[in-house]
C-alpha cells in the first residue's frame, strides 16, 4: 500500500523529495522483485532440463548394457555350443552346423562392445554434456536471482532510512508549530 | 529480532505476539489518523499472509527433504546391486575366461602339432601352477579342476606327441566351450548390471531434482519469514506513528486551548 499520492502538493520542498525519492525506491523495489522472479523461473527450466539429460543418460547406460550383454550372451551361447558339439563328436572334424555357430558366435560376441559404444556411450556422453550445459545456466540464474535479491533488500534499507528522516521532519515541524504557539 | 535461525535448525519458526491497534473511538476522526490505522491492518493482514507463507514452505521443505533421503537411498541400493553384479561379470569375463582361453590356446598349439614336446611341458606346467593360483583366488573349483586336468594332459601328451594330436584337440575345442561359457554368463550378468546402473542413475537424477526444490523451499521459507519480519516491524513503525499523531493533536490543542484561554 502506497501511502503517498501523486495528487497532494507539498509546501515544504523536503517532503516533496522525500516523496519522490520514496516513489523512486518503491518503483525500483518492484523492478528488483520482477528481476528476482524471472531469474527463480529460468533457474526451475535449467533444472528440468538438467533432469530430464541425467535421466536420458541412465536410459542409454541400460539400454547400452542391455544390447551388449544381449549380444555377449547369444554369442557365448552360440559359440560354446559350436566348440563343446566339436568335441563330443566321436569321429572328429567339424560340421556346417558346428562351424556356423563358432562362428556367428564369435561374429556376435565382436559386436558386443561397438553396439554398447554406439547405443550406451555415444548417447551417455552426449546426455551428460546437456546435463552440464544445463547445470551452467542454472548457476547463472542463481547468481542474477542472489543480485535481484541484494538489490531488493538495499531498495528496501533506503526505504526504511527515507521514512525515518521523514518521520523526523515532520516531528520537528510539529514542534515548531507548538514552539510557535507558545510564543504567539 | 532474528528470524532465520530457524532455518537452519529445521525447528518451526515462531512469530511475537503484537499488541492490538488503539480503539477507534480513542482516535480522531481526522484523515491522516484513518488512514494510518487502515496502514496498521493492512500490515497485520500481510503479517498473517506471510505467517501461512511460512507454515506452507516449512512443509514443503520437510517434504523435499524426504524426498532427497527417498532418492540417495534408492541409488545407493541400486548401486549396490550393480556392484554385486558387475563383480560376476568381471570374474566370469576376467579370470575364468582368460584361463579357459589360455588353457585353448595352449591345448591348441600341441594339438597343431607344430611345437616341441618342451613346449608342450612347460605349458602343462604353467596351466597348473595356474589351476592353483586360481583355487588360492577362490574360483570355481569346476573351472580349477578343468585347468587342472588340461595342465595333467598335457604333461601326459609332452610324453607322447603323436598320440596328443586328437586328444588335445578335443581339449582345446571344451576350453573353448568353457570360454565361450564363461562370456555369455558375464553377458548375462552385465544385462542385470546394467538395469541396476539404470536405475542407480534415476534416483540420482531424482536426487538432483529433490535437492533443487529443498534449496527452493528453505529460499521461499527464508523469503516468507523476511515478510512476517518487514510486516511486524512496518506495523510497529505505524503504530508508532500513529501514537505519535494523537500525541500531536492532542498537543497542538492543549497549546490553542491554553492560548486562547490566556487571552
């Protein structure tokens, strides 16, 4: 609530600048409130977005490890067929069969790593450097929101020593007056 | 008066008791007056306001703590989990692979039949004192076993190279399934590994999230206690003022009543 109005004119040149100044300060006070809501605000969009690139990361680590180990298994699993077949077989040699599951396993058990490269790292990688991109412009918000707030609380100290000495003048204008009648 | 203690404490913040606004029938009725008392509700009602303010961001704040603890727990066990997993992957693709692969290796050479049958000893010596070092390091005692029987093998075969060819051929060709074995279960165990690195990572990323809106709240806290603050000590100031007002009036006609009746 603004006590002062711009209609009333002021016969002491004093109360006329201790109103402007006060109208100043409470025009910078809401300036300084605005600055500080939009720096909270882009703070809460750089730590959503900060978020959601961590959990992309995770997303890509379990599916990196899901296909790698998938193809790690298979190809074990094709391969110690072909190799333990090779061995139990009476009359030694090696079969199309026996050959083709070495083969494909070892085939797949090569891929094992480039795959968790391509779909877990490369993705990790690049969610993680979102996730620091994101990180920065939230440390940025949080210094501009700490100097809207120091500025806020400085606006609202000047306020407080404007209204002290007004209150002063009008005291001694009172005074004045009593001092006035007294000797009239 | 300090207010932010509290915040740091985690306690409850408590607001003084204020004293009620003059009567109105103890005023004048001038418009300076009436507008000075209508200043000190206003302030009583941004103080009351900014007191809810409080009590609302209090409880959000004890939330999002919860909330964080909720989180750093869940990663912590998840983290656990992939550990566990992860260790048997790293000793079935580690340890037990590169032995079942030194032992195909190996069998591999005598049964190419390229090599002395020194070579062949010292093979069979080596994957021995192999089959020990890995019973001392507490691997399977299947797989020791099978290290073991290859590395007897082949000191049998370095006393018969001829008849080695086959035999330590069918060596090689099980040490190779043993190999490709010991792969696919470190493959499966790094599926299992990987889920719970997953969910390991979510709950820290939920962590991240639930630190946010704690520094957040105890802002808004910190924030709604300056305001219960600045609106007790504004009305104060109104209150004195207003005092001061009456004071005045009262004054000022004390002084015109003394003067005229000198007069």
């Amino acid at each position: 609530m603004d006590p002062v109005s711009h209609s009333r004119s002021f016969a002491d040149p004093m109360l006329e600048l201790a109103t402007l100044l006060l109208e100043n300060d409470h025009a910078r006070e809401r300036s300084d409130a605005e600055a500080l809501a939009r720096a909270r605000v882009e703070q809460q969009r750089a730590m959503n977005d900060a978020v959601e690139a961590l959990h992309d990361a995770a997303d890509s680590v379990a599916t990196g490890a899901l296909l790698q180990g998938g193809f790690a298994l298979a190809g074990g699993v094709a391969s110690s067929a072909g190799a333990v077949g090779l061995a139990v077989r009476a009359e030694g040699g090696t079969t199309p069969l026996l050959a083709g599951l070495s083969t494909g396993g070892n085939a797949a058990n090569a891929l094992a790593q480039p795959m968790y490269a391509l779909v877990g790292e490369a993705p990790r990688l690049e969610a993680e450097a979102d996730a620091k991109a994101a990180e920065h412009r939230r440390t940025l918000s949080s210094w501009a929101a700490d100097d809207a707030s120091d500025d806020r609380e400085r606006t609202r100290s000047r306020i407080d020593q404007t209204l002290g000495a007004l209150e002063n003048t009008l005291e001694a204008h009172h005074q004045a007056n009593i001092a006035v009648l007294s000797n009239f | 008066m300090n207010m932010l203690a509290p915040v740091m404490s985690g306690a409850s913040p408590t607001l003084p008791e204020t004293d009620p606004p003059p009567a109105e029938s103890e005023l004048s009725s001038d418009v300076a007056t009436a507008l000075l008392v209508a200043m000190l509700r206003s302030r009583g009602t941004q103080a009351d306001i900014a007191q809810n303010d409080v009590e609302i961001a209090q409880e959000r704040l004890d939330v999002a703590r919860a909330k964080l603890e909720r989180a750093l727990e869940r990663a912590r066990e998840a983290g656990e989990s992939a550990g566990f997993w992860g260790g048997i992957k790293a000793a079935f693709s580690g340890d037990v692979a590169a032995l079942a692969g030194l032992v195909a290796s190996a069998a591999a050479v005598v049964a190419s039949g390229g090599t002395a049958a020194a070579v062949a000893a010292a093979v069979a010596a080596g994957m021995s004192v192999g089959a020990r070092i890995a019973e001392e390091a507490g691997l399977d005692p299947t797989t020791c076993q099978v290290i073991a029987v290859a590395g007897a093998v082949g000191g049998l075969l370095a006393g018969n190279p001829e008849a080695a060819i086959g035999t330590a051929s069918r060596v090689a060709s099980v040490a190779r399934g043993v190999q490709a074995g010991s792969l696919s279960l470190a493959g499966g165990a790094g599926v299992v590994e990987g889920h719970y690195r997953g969910r390991e990572l979510h709950a820290r990323a939920a962590g991240e999230r639930a630190a946010f809106e704690r520094d957040s709240f105890a802002l808004d806290l910190e924030e709604a206690l300056r305001r219960v603050e600045r609106a007790i000590r504004e009305a104060e100031r109104v209150r004195s003022t207003l005092g001061e007002v009456v004071r005045s009036h009262g004054e000022l006609e004390l002084a015109v009543i003394s003067r005229i009746g000198a007069t």
